[in-house]
C-alpha cells in the first residue's frame, strides 16, 4: 500500500517568529499502519518525500528523477515496507510539494521568493509531527535520515525524545565543520551573484540558472572523496567532440575538456532543471545553522531525556560529515547514557556512500529496526558465525 498527498497544515509559526497562514505538507507513505510499526524516513538536501518506488505512480514523483532510496526501502528491503509503515514528508522551504519560497504567498498571489520566513531544522521537526498528528501516528517506531537528514532524527531526539522508539543517524553530525559551512558560503554566494536572482524574485522571468549550477557543482564535489574522484575520472580527456557547448574562456578549446568537468557540468545541468534556486538557499543555510547542543549545555544534555536507542553509520571516505563526528556524537550519546552503538562502514565513495552504496546502509538498519543494537550484522559470507556486532568497527580509530 502506498498514498502519496498533501495536507495543509494551516497557519505555522515557525522558530524565527514568523508566521504563514498555510503550510502545505507533501508526502509518502508506503505500507500500513499498524498502530506501532510507523518509520519515519527524513531526507536530505535536495530530496523528496520520494524516498521508495511506487508502483501505482512509475518511478518519478515530485520532479526527482527516482526514488531517492528506492534500493534501501519497499518490499523485502532493508526498511521492509511489508511490516512498516514508512512515512516521508518533504520539508518547509524545499519545493517538491510543501510550501517554500517558490509557493504562492495567499496575500500576494505572487510566489513568495525571498519573503519566505527563515527555515530551521527545528521547523521540518516541527512540520514532520504535526503531519503524523494528521495521519494518526503517535509514537513511531523509529525515525531514520541521512546527511542534513541525519541532522533532522538529532532534532526529533531533542524535541520529541518521547515519541521515538530507536533512531539512525547516517551519515551526518551534531553540526557542520568550518570547512564545509565555507563552501555552502561560496555556493550561496554563486547563486546571489547570478544577474538573474533579482533579489529572489525571479518567478515569471530568467531564472538564476548559472549560479545555481555552479552551487550544485561544489556540492558534488564536496560529496565525492578524492578516492572516488580519482577512481571515476583521474585526469582523463572526455574528448573534443564533447566539450561543454559554452567555453568558459576563449582559450579554453586549447586544453582538453576533463572527464571530471562533463561529469560536473552534466549534473548541474540535470539539477536546475528540477530544483529551485531560492530553495537552495534556504535549505543550506538551515543545515548551517543547526547545533545539536544550542540551548542545552553541550550534545550529551541535548540528548538526555531519549531513552531509545541510537544507530550512528558513518563512512570512512566521508569527508562531508566524517567518521570522527559521528564518534563525537556517540561519546556524547553515552555520557547521556544513551544506549548508542557507531558503526563505521569501509567506503571511498565519500558522503555520497550513504546513497550509492545501499547493501552496507540497508543491513544495520534492518537490524535495528527488527532487533535494536543488540541484532548482528551478516557479512558478505553466507556463514552466519562470521557476523559483527554493530559497534565500532574499526576501535583503532579511537584508540590514544
């Protein structure tokens, strides 16, 4: 079973003090409701509510593409959408569905562009309960999410740490670093420079295209690890025939144009077309902004009154959100006396592992959901005496 809607959550005040009087929620939902089998699944940056196939609507939805973790949740998946029920909403200030910047405002019947209030993570928190609320959920099971994603499960277990049974934080950290709060600087700043922002209100005339291209390009670059890179494309020529068709310099046709820039180019070309500059605005600056200890006295306070338990997956390669973070974040889980286990999982395909490589994320949190930390994880062998406990993996790491 699967119901993909909207509901309008009416008039929402959200943390900055303003307020809207109609905020319109997208989701999903796959499988059925039980009473106590409810998944809630948070996305990352760009993502949707899209997060698994759907049989009766093809796999495109909402303009993405496909299903986000199409090969991690539905039926027989790691997250089994035969025994729960997953629910996955699209949050304020994006634009597959909830109200955000490229929504018309009621009190103009113009799109609100950068009028739009200032959106939080808090606020998808707050959103995301106020929807379970409308479709009957109380307690869920657990919550799970990925990257700023991640980020949104650490805001439920500090906002809401009641109504949570266990969570997995994947691939994500109680804040961003200097480094990466610097390059989503510079993306921002590609897309205000862009002649066509208008002060975000472009609606109805040329949109700021290039410089949400180029905001997109340093996001990817940002989610590959040098490993990857190099892997995937080294130094190596795409060839003349198929050079980008505007040359960024006139003496550009001199030098080969890299496999490296098509990849760049390509993907930024395939995303101005689905997203909304304005939302990349507002959807990095609230990942910026989140602080897992703001207002409490550091991440283990903030984390002390959930007495479920906690999954942390990190990636070796992942230089976004990096192993030592998530160690950081289970540190401070158990001075809250958080039951909490960090699995550490072996990959060079950087921030994006948690996406592209769905057979080391699916079974850790199959586990957790079927038996909590203290279910085990099957290796590649077929030999189930050849299994790891969840937590550490690699305890070198952590070693003096």
């Amino acid at each position: 079973m699967t119901t993909q809607g909207t509901v309008d959550l009416g008039e929402f005040q959200f943390l900055s003090g303003e307020t809207i009087s109609s905020l319109e929620v997208a989701y999903e939902t796959y499988g059925e409701f039980t009473g106590d089998n409810a998944v809630l699944i948070c996305h990352a940056l760009t993502g949707s509510s899209h997060v698994a196939r759907r049989p009766d609507a093809g796999d495109e939805t909402a303009g993405q593409a496909r299903a986000w973790w199409g090969d991690v949740v539905g039926p027989g998946k790691a997250i089994d959408t035969t025994e729960y029920y997953v629910v996955c909403a699209n949050v304020p200030g994006s634009c597959y569905g909830t109200t955000g910047p490229s929504s018309e405002n009621p009190e103009t019947g113009e799109p609100y562009g950068t009028d739009f209030p200032p959106v939080t993570v808090g606020d998808w928190t707050r959103a995301q309960r106020k929807l379970l609320d409308e479709l009957g959920v109380g307690r869920l099971h657990a919550v799970i999410g990925g990257s700023v994603g991640g980020m949104n499960v650490l805001d439920w277990l500090r906002r809401y740490p009641d109504d949570i049974g266990c969570a997995g934080v994947v691939a994500a950290a109680g804040r961003l670093d200097a480094q990466v709060l610097a390059l989503d600087t510079v993306a921002r700043r590609a897309i205000t420079s862009d002649p066509n922002w208008n002060g975000g209100h472009y609606y109805g005339g040329p949109e700021p295209a290039d410089g949400l291209a180029r905001a997109r390009q340093i996001g990817h670059i940002m989610y590959l690890s040098k490993a990857s890179m190099s892997r995937k494309f080294g130094r190596r020529s795409a060839g003349r025939e198929t050079v980008h068709e505007t040359s960024p310099d006139p003496a550009a046709a001199f030098f080969p144009y890299r496999e490296v820039e098509s990849y760049l180019d390509y993907q930024a070309d395939k995303f101005v077309d689905r997203f909304d500059a304005n939302s990349y605005l507002y959807m990095t600056r609230a990942m910026d902004d989140f602080d897992l200890s703001a207002g409490y006295e550091g991440d283990a306070d903030a984390l002390a009154a959930f007495e479920g338990e906690l999954l942390l997956l990190s990636f070796t390669g992942d230089w976004h959100f990096t192993v030592e973070q998530s160690e950081a974040l289970a540190e401070a889980a158990r001075e809250a006396d958080v039951n909490v286990a960090h699995h550490v999982v072996e990959s060079d395909h950087g921030h994006d592992a948690f996406l592209v490589e769905p057979e080391k994320v699916g079974p850790p949190l199959s586990a957790l959901l079927e038996d909590g930390l203290k279910g085990r994880l099957i290796t590649d062998t077929d030999d189930e005496d050849d299994s790891d406990s969840f937590a550490p993996v690699h305890t070198s790491l952590f070693s003096d």
